[in-house]
C-alpha cells in the first residue's frame, strides 16, 4: 500500500529506489563474505545522499525525519546492512539539527562536508565494558587536555575503544563520548576526523547485518582541536528520546521485510510444483501467511509514519511524544520478523536455502531486537506508565461504617 508524497519527496524515493536495486544485485555476495559494500557508499555518495538531512540554510536538501524515514526504508528494500550503516550518517545529522547543542559553527563545517564531498559521520558511543549508552554510564574512553606553552587549552587527546562502529569502513568524521580527564567528573563529545589513529581491533562478524563494518575500534592518541568539543555533561548521554536513531533504525527493519515479502510473493507466482499443478500462489495457506505479513507491515508503518509526523509537528511536547518512540520500534521490529516468519512459511524449504534471500532477509531482521530501548525497556516504561497513571487518578477513600441493610 502506497503512502502520500510530496513531489520533492517522490523525487527522492526514486533515488532510494534506483540504489536499492543495485545494492540488491551485490547483497548476497557481500553477506556471504562479509566484506564492507563500498561500492553502494560510492554510490551513496555520487547521488549526494549524505546532504538529506542537512538543513536548507546550510547548502543541504534539507529533509525531514519523515523523508529521511520513508527514505532509509526504501534503501533497505535493496540492502539492509548497507541502509543500517548509512541511517547512523542520517540520524546523526538530522537529530543535530533539530537540536541546540553543537557549537553553530562546527555543525556548519560538518554540513558543508556532508554537502560538498558526501562526508559521512556517525556516533560511536558503545564500548565493551559499557555497553549500550541508552543505559547511561561513564566510558571508559578518556579525553586529556592538551595545553600551549602560555598554558591555555589547545585541545584534547583521546584514549579509549569504541564497540558496534558501524560505517566505520567508510566514516570520515566520529563523534566520540569520553571521560573528561581534567578533574570536573564530566563527559564530552567530540567531533573528530577519523584518521590512522583509528585502528580495528576486533572485526565485525556477526549471523545479521554482516556487512555494517560495526568493528571495535581502538583510539589511541587522537588529536582533537579545543574547538571540535560539541558539549560536555555530568554523565554519557542515551539515545532513546532521538527520534532519528530511533524511527531510522525501525525504518531499516521495515524495508527489509517489505523486500521479504515481495520476494516471498514472486516466489509463489513461480512456484509450479508438478505434484500441484498451479502455482502455490493460489493455495489459501500461501496467501494467508503472506497476508498476514502485509498486515503486520501495514501497521508497523502506519505507527512509525505516524510517530514521525508528530515529533515535526508537535515539537513543544517531544518530552511526552518519547515514548511514542519506544512503541514505534518495538512495534516495528517485532512486527518486521514475524512478518518475514510468515514470508518463509509461505515459501516452504526454499526459504530455508540460498536460492532465496529469504533467509538472509531472516538473519537480518533478527538485528532490530538488539536495538535501544529493547522489548524488556519498553514494556517496563509502559508498565510503569499505567500504574503512575492509575495512581494519579485514584481518589482515596474514607473508612466509613458499615450500615445494616436495615440501616
């Protein structure tokens, strides 16, 4: 089912859409060997999609979360890994300009990168012993002033390893988080150009999304000047009040189970089993499974569509649309994989094999669970929503006697 367009946004899709259909031809090749795609970032790059969401007054397209959205779905119609690295450069940007935090005239440079030769930048936050930074936490990954010889700060040397690097193969710029070492018990955040003193240390290899380049990487003596510090804060922030990481991420799980069942759908067009005669596209068991995956996706869609045409329009109230957010993925995640579930049921064995992609589709889905806030998260939040509201609206009552019912 087709949704509304604007015609800037038509124009954009039918860019997402030519990509996705040369991602596609290259995808199970590089899931089979794990190599990073950077032919579909060269790609990327040649068709000026780092510049989406940079804003309009900035040189950007100047795209919204919703067409940001409705774009990284289109792309990982073709290639979710490749859709999963490049939502990070997305989110990345477009949550920054939505906010007030960077320094204007640091964010402008970033832009003008981004605009001008397609840079690529992504947060890398998470950290082995960490973990996720949604849960909050100090890193481990420090940041040490660097003084001149009058004594004033020259800037920053950071130390420290970064897990789940996605896009790294590719990043031009990383904003890390760090442990300001300068005695005020702080975290900063850095804008830093990826450079030799970037080295992975352990490679990306995983059974999903196998070709993100999510590597840990090791920071050994980078150099940051005072002037690439975005902000500092008593503790590492979380990702899962930004409505771009979160609604991009659910994007990505979309368009890979809408490309499950059009796969799954073209299958059982062809499939002539001699035993059967016909195509198992008219078996009610086929059609069922693959109507239920529709469903599941209509739904998803509508939820997130909808959660990001809030957050834009109702940016007064974006503390209370959060956990709208939290509903949007776990919604659109879970939806996604039974929805590819029911795609290999319709298929039947071949699912199970390479003559489809069915099972990378599968794999990759899987992916989205792992994601900020998980499932425990959010129904933890909404549980604690329902009995602060019940207890909000319940009255206390007064002992009173017990009348007889002859009173």
């Amino acid at each position: 089912m087709d949704s509304p367009t604007t015609a800037q946004l038509h124009s954009w899709l039918a860019i997402a859409a030519e990509l996705a259909t040369t991602f596609a031809q290259r995808a199970s090749e590089q899931d089979r060997t794990g190599a990073f795609p950077h032919a579909n970032f060269a790609d990327i790059r040649a068709a000026g999609l780092p510049a989406l969401p940079v804003p309009s007054r900035l040189g950007g397209w100047g795209g919204t979360l919703l067409d940001t959205v409705r774009v990284t779905e289109a792309l990982a119609h073709g290639d979710g890994s490749t859709a999963l690295s490049f939502v990070m450069h997305l989110q990345t940007i477009g949550s920054a300009a939505e906010g007030d935090e960077w320094p204007p005239e640091l964010f402008a440079s970033l832009c003008r990168a981004a605009v001008e030769r397609g840079a690529l930048v992504n947060a890398l936050a998470s950290e082995p012993s960490l973990g996720s930074p949604s849960r909050g936490g100090r890193p481990q990954t420090t940041a040490r002033p660097r003084s001149r010889a009058d004594g004033s700060l020259a800037g920053w040397v950071i130390d420290g390893c970064k897990s789940f690097a996605s896009l790294f193969p590719e990043l031009d710029y990383a904003i890390l988080a760090a442990a300001i070492e300068d005695g005020s018990g702080e975290v900063g955040r850095f804008l830093v150009e990826v450079d030799d003193h970037f080295q992975v240390e352990q490679e990306w290899d995983a059974v999903g999304m196998r070709t993100t380049g999510s590597h840990t990487v090791a920071l050994r003596g980078v150099e940051v000047p005072a002037s690439h510090l975005i902000g500092r804060s008593g503790q590492a922030k979380g990702g899962n009040g930004n409505a771009w990481f979160t609604l991009g991420l659910s994007a990505v799980y979309l368009g890979v189970a809408a490309a499950a069942l059009e796969s799954a759908a073209s299958y059982a067009l062809e499939r002539v089993p001699t035993a059967l005669g016909r195509p198992i596209a008219e078996l009610e068991s086929v059609q069922r499974h693959l109507g239920q995956a529709a469903l599941l996706l209509h739904s998803a869609r509508s939820q997130v569509y909808y959660s990001a045409e809030q957050w834009m329009a109702c940016s007064d109230r974006r503390r209370e649309l959060t956990p709208w957010l939290a509903a949007a993925k776990v919604t659109a995640t879970n939806h996604a994989l039974t929805a590819v579930d029911h795609c290999l049921r319709a298929a039947g064995g071949a699912g199970l094999t390479r003559q489809l992609p069915l099972e990378r589709y599968y794999r990759d889905v899987r992916a989205g669970l792992n994601h900020p806030p998980s499932d425990d998260e959010a129904a933890l939040l909404f549980g604690k929503a329902a009995l602060q509201k019940q207890q909000t609206h319940r009255r206390p009552t007064q002992e009173s006697p017990v009348r007889s019912a002859a009173g």
